[in-house]
C-alpha cells in the first residue's frame, strides 16, 4: 500500500483501500505478436536480401537456373520494410501498454 500516497492522502474517516489491482501481462499481447512477426519479417528479408541481380540469364544454362529473379529482390524489400514497421509497432503498443498501467 505503499505505492499509493495519493490514494491514502484522500481516504475519508473510516475508508480504507480494500484491494489493489495491477494489469496483466496479456495486455501486452499485441506488441509481443507485432515484435514476433517483424522477426519472421525480418528473417524473410534476411533469406532472400543477399540475392544479387547481376547474373545475366542467357551467357549459359548453369547461369540461368541460378539467376535471381525480381521478385526475390521484391520479397527482400518487402521483408525490412514490414519488420521495421512492425518492429515500431511493436514499440509504440508496449509503450501505450507500459504509459496506462
């Protein structure tokens, strides 16, 4: 009952504080889901970012079946920009969590 000066400092004769209630930790469920997802994010952007567009198709066939497509350099881009902004989510819904309780 320490933690609430405030709330003793304007207790009525004859009042007392009967229980004192906390937030669970499930309110912060949806910046743990937002902080999850930009890690797949970011492991996606992680497996295909290292691709490179240089490999021209038609100099042989061994350099055609490796060829990178765009769409690979596509799903990278992709991958960052979704986890930075998840991960900023992820900051934003713990911190509004965190300012409430």
């Amino acid at each position: 009952m320490d933690r609430l000066p405030y709330v003793h400092s304007i207790l009525q004769p004859n009042e007392e504080v009967k229980f004192v209630g906390r937030f669970h930790w499930i309110r912060y469920m949806r910046a743990v889901t937002a902080f999850v997802l930009s890690i797949v994010c970011f492991w996606v952007a992680h497996e295909y970012g290292h691709l490179r567009f240089d490999t021209v198709p038609w100099k042989n066939i061994e350099q055609f079946q490796t060829a990178r497509t765009l769409s690979e350099g596509t799903l990278a881009l992709v991958g960052w920009v979704s986890g930075v902004i998840l991960l900023l989510a992820s900051l934003l819904l713990a911190a509004k969590v965190w300012w409430h309780q």
